[in-house]
C-alpha cells in the first residue's frame, strides 16, 4: 500500500516540526495569516524553515495576499510550496506560480456539488488542490476550523489534473475512514492534532499520521 502524506498545518515550534519529521509526515505548513492562532511572523517562520529535517516540505499557508506581501515571505523563507487559502482566482493562481517558481496548492472550500465542480477549473493552473471544508458563515477563520463536510460529495470524482489533498475536521479518530472513503492519498490536518488552538500536541501528530496509513 502507498504512503498516506499527511500535512500538519499551522506548525510553530521546533518541537512540532521534530515530532513531524520522527512521526513521519510529509509536508509542515506555516500559516501566515495573523488573525490565526497558528500564525507565525516571517522572522520565526525562516528561523524553523532554515532548521527543518530535509525531506520535511515546507508550505506557506496564505490568504489573498498581495505580491508586496509574497515578496516578503518568499525573499527570507525556504519554502518548497505555497498553498493559497483565500479567494484567488485560476488567474491568480497562475500568476504566483509564474512569479515565484514555487509549486502552488490552492485551496477549495467544499459543501455542496457545485463546489466540487469547481475544482476541475483550478486543477488545470494549480500543482495542487486541497479539498477543504467550507469555513461555516460565522466563521472567524477561513481554514482551521475544525469541521468536515460530506465526502461522499467527491464520489463522482475522485481525481483530477493534478494531485489533492484532503482536510476538514480530520483527526486522528476519522482519518482512516476519510480515506477509506474517498480513496484520498495525502491529508492535512490542523486542529485535529492540537491540545489547545494553537497548541501541537505531539501524541496527536503521531496518532494522526498512523491512523492515516492504517488502512
Ligand atoms: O488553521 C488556521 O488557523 C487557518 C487560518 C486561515 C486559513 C487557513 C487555516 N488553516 C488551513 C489549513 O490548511 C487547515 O489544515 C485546514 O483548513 C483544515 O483545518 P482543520 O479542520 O482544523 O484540520
């Protein structure tokens, strides 16, 4: 059976991303949206970036951040991906990656079929898709929130042009299932692997990241 890559989003610590490496994830991904409790300034992000086990990829999580803010991250922190968590459109898309010659992942909020018609569009610009949960309308935070949605919405459809991802209130209770059902070879996860907002816990990471390849 292939590896199930797991990302663990919203890393902060060199602990974290020491429990990533020996647990065996695939992806750490710093989150540079301020308002998040799993932000990171860029000082703090290129400290952990310049320290990362090799082989560990390094993902910058943005939301509809300007070119002047993209400089700035991609002119100090290693990075081997950008994932675009806002409203960019294909156009966007496709002009950050031209622009920084960084793979791009970009993000697709999912609740209904509408939305997943959706992604066939972006998996002709993006590297990758990360299908996500669609942040609920009192939402503070546009990702990290800590709920799933249906999959059995992606049963029509379970690849596309490009290779995805799957996060959404996955945890280490219900990822084997996540994959199971929807046939998924890589999962992000966020809040499910943490003992408060903002707060990694290593247990967590490690159960997340065997669940993941139990099945
Ligand atoms: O995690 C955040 O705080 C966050 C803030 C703003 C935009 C995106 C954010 N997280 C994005 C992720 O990649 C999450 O891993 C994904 O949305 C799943 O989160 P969760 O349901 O908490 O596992």
């Amino acid at each position: 059976m292939t590896k199930i890559r797991a990302k663990i989003c919203g890393v902060k610590t060199p602990q974290d991303i020491a429990v990533c490496a020996e647990a065996d994830a695939a992806y750490i991904g710093f989150n540079f949206f301020a308002k998040s409790p799993r932000s990171v300034d860029i000082p703090t992000a290129t400290q952990l970036a310049v320290d990362a086990p090799v082989g560990l990829a390094k993902v910058a999580l943005v939301v509809n951040f300007d070119n002047e803010a993209l400089d700035a991250i991609t002119a100090s922190v290693p990075l081997d991906m950008l994932q675009l968590h806002g409203a960019e459109t294909p156009e966007r898309v496709a002009e950050v990656k031209a622009r920084y010659g960084l793979p791009v992942m970009k993000v697709l909020g999912i609740s209904s079929a509408e939305d997943v018609a959706k992604i066939d569009l972006y998996a002709q610009v993006a590297d990758q898709i990360l299908v996500d949960a669609k942040a609920p309308k009192d939402a503070v935070l546009p990702g990290g929130n800590g709920v799933t949605f249906d999959w059995s919405l992606l049963r029509a459809k379970k690849y596309w042009q490009c290779p995805w991802m799957l996060a959404g209130g996955l945890n280490p209770d219900n990822v084997a299932e996540a994959v199971r059902a929807t046939g998924v070879r890589q999962v992000d996860v966020a809040s499910g692997v943490e003992s408060a907002p903002g707060v990694k816990d290593p247990e967590l990471i490690r159960a997340f990241v065997a669940a993941a390849n139990s099945v």
